[in-house]
C-alpha cells in the first residue's frame, strides 16, 4: 500500500480586481436595501432611503470602468447588467415615492 501525497496548493493572491468586485457586491447589496427592495440583513427590516441607495449605486458606476480590461468579457458584461437592473429600480422607486 502507497501513502500518496497531494501538495498543497499555494492559495491565489489576492487581486485588486476581486476586491472591486467585492466591494460593487456590498454596494449593491446596500442599494437593494436602501431601495427597499430586499430587508436588512442585521434588523431583518425594509426601510427606505433613497439618496443613500443612489450613493451605493453611483460608486458601483465609478467602480466598473476600474475593471475594464482586467475581467472577462462576461464578467464585465454581469457587472454593467446589474448596474443599469439596480438604476432602473432606483428610478421606479423615486417615481413611486413622487406619486
């Protein structure tokens, strides 16, 4: 019987890339919240606050073109979705609070 061995592989660096990508999640997931859209994750409640989720929103939209060039194509393509999905909720909810 052989004692077979596997190393060990070395764990991937961390990346400027991943960490924006991070960092577009927790924002988006603030302007989910904010929005109204989903409830607190910590108070389990739904509240409003518009000008804090279209902050949330604005600094994804500052961040993506960071990632041009250095994400996939598909990559690139989830992110700007999902900032024109989160723009087109923020704009409902601001004609809903207007009615």
């Amino acid at each position: 019987m052989t004692d077979e061995t596997t190393p060990h592989e070395a764990p991937e660096r961390p990346r400027a890339e991943h960490a924006i990508r991070f960092a577009i999640s927790l924002f988006a997931e603030t302007a989910w919240v904010q929005m109204g859209i989903q409830a607190d994750p910590h108070t389990h409640t739904v509240e409003t606050d518009l000008p804090q989720a279209k902050l949330a929103i604005d600094a994804i939209a500052a961040l993506i073109p960071l990632t041009e060039g250095r994400l996939a194509p598909n990559e690139l393509r989830d992110l700007r979705n999902l900032l024109s999905t989160l723009q087109w909720n923020y704009v409902e909810r601001v004609n809903k609070a207007g009615e």
